[in-house]
C-alpha cells in the first residue's frame, strides 16, 4: 500500500476502526477546499476497499467537480432525499443540492437519517457524507448546536460505517460537540486566528506550518497522534 494510499483510507473509509471518525476541512474561502476534496475522493474511487462505499456529497452552492470515472457512468445531482437514496442504491457517488435555502437543516438532516437507515438494512455498505460550505448550516458555529442529526453523524457514526466530512471556511465554525469526535483536520490556507483557536480547542499547533499554507497546499492534522503532515497541491484535472 502506497503512502497516499494510507491517508486516503484514514480520511474517507468508514472501516469502523479508530481512525474511522468523522473529519473536517476548514480554510479560506477559494483556497481550494472543494477542489482538494474532489480529488481525494476520485482516489479512493480507485481503491478496491471503497469498492462497497458510498460517496454523498452535499453542496449547498449548488456546484460539484466531479466527473464520471468509466464509460457509463452519469453523475446527475439529485435535490429530493428520496432520489438520493434511489441514487445511493445505484451509484458510487451521489450529489445531493439542497434546493430551498429555508429548509436546508431539514433537508440534511432527513438526508443524515435515511443514511444510518440504509446502514442498518445493508450490512456491508459503508457510508461517507460530505457537507460543503457546512458552516452555511444552523448550528456550525463554535458555541452553536448542531441538528440532533448531525451529532449522530458525528458520534454515532463510525460504529454504523458512516464518517462525515464537515467542510467550513474556519475552524471556528465547527460546533464544540465535535471536539474529540474528529479522527482528521484537512487545512489549507487558514487565517491566524484559527491557529489560536486550534491550539485552545484541537491542543494542536499549526504556527509552524502556517507560512506554508498558501497557494492551494495543505496538511492533514492526525488527530489520534497530533501529528501534522503538510502537502504540495494537487493538480486541478
Ligand atoms: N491545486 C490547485 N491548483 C490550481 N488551482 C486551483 C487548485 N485548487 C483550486 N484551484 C482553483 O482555485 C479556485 C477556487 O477553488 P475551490 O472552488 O476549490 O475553492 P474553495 O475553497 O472550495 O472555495 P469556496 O470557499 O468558495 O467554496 C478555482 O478556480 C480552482 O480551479
Ligand atoms: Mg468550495
């Protein structure tokens, strides 16, 4: 297994394991968030362990970068919880847009819960739900709380086979309640401010590697040993 293997794995299979929390990604707005992500996740598309995961990702902007890994596949955003379970049937990948800013919350939450349905009823699937631009969510807010749903993806998940990866423009956006339930922290450019609210909230220094955020890098903070990795950027495709 290559190393960028092994990182894959610790931030996206929902393997039950100690490293199968959910995760976060916080920076800038237009440092490259949703850019990295997509190509984290084509990656584990080409890894046989995911053969049996199901990717949800959820855009609140209406906006995705994937694009169809063979011949026959469409990748065709689905705004109804229901179309997005008929699709998670189908598909390795599902979009789900959210389609009224009013309900929103709602919208996830019944997104969240037909997930963990379909974790009890098909004991060999595996689940990762991304939430882009989460922090547009009630409750993603340091002193905020969070939907009843969402603390079950983020406490209850790893035992079902469902990680959730919560996508904000500050580390300060993640609710408290996420403290210590988080396995990994995906960085890039961030502003120093949240370096100070790391060191707080997360007991993990980023000063050292601030300099080198910039310019689409980033790092990975493993939260089981604290220990942090920074990255050269990805190639956008
Ligand atoms: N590694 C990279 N190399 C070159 N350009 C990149 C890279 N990553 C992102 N970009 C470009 O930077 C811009 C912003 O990227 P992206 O939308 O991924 O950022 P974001 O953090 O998700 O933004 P937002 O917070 O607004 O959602 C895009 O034009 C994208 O093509
Ligand atoms: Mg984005």
């Amino acid at each position: 297994m290559t190393e960028h293997q092994t990182l894959i794995r610790q931030l996206f299979l929902p393997d039950g394991g100690p490293y199968a929390l959910s995760s976060a990604m916080s920076a800038r707005s237009g440092s490259g968030k949703t850019t990295l992500l997509t190509s984290l996740i084509n990656a584990a598309r080409t890894d046989s362990a995911f053969n049996e995961t199901r990717f949800i990702y959820v855009s609140v902007k209406k906006e995705h970068l994937f694009k169809p890994m063979h011949k026959k596949e469409k990748i065709k955003p689905v705004s109804s919880v229901w179309d997005a379970v008929k699709s998670m049937r189908k598909n390795q990948i599902t979009v789900f847009y959210p389609s009224d800013p009013a309900y929103y919350e709602e919208d996830v939450d019944s997104l969240i819960d037909s997930v963990f349905d379909l974790a009890d009823s098909n004991p060999e699937a595996s689940f990762s739900i991304v939430l882009d631009d989460a922090n547009v969510l009630k409750g993603f807010d340091n002193r905020g709380n969070p939907s009843p749903q969402v603390k079950k993806l983020a406490i209850a998940g790893r035992s079902k086979r469902i990680r959730g990866l919560f996508i904000t423009h500050r580390l300060g956006n993640l609710p408290r309640i996420m403290n210590g339930n988080l396995s990994a922290l995906i960085l890039m450019s961030i502003p120093s401010m949240d370096v100070e609210y790391s060191r707080k909230v997360f007991g993990v220094d980023f000063e050292p590697i601030l300099p080198e955020l910039h310019s689409f890098r980033w790092a990975v903070v493993d939260l089981l040993t604290e220990h942090v990795h920074t990255f050269n950027p990805i190639s956008p495709k």
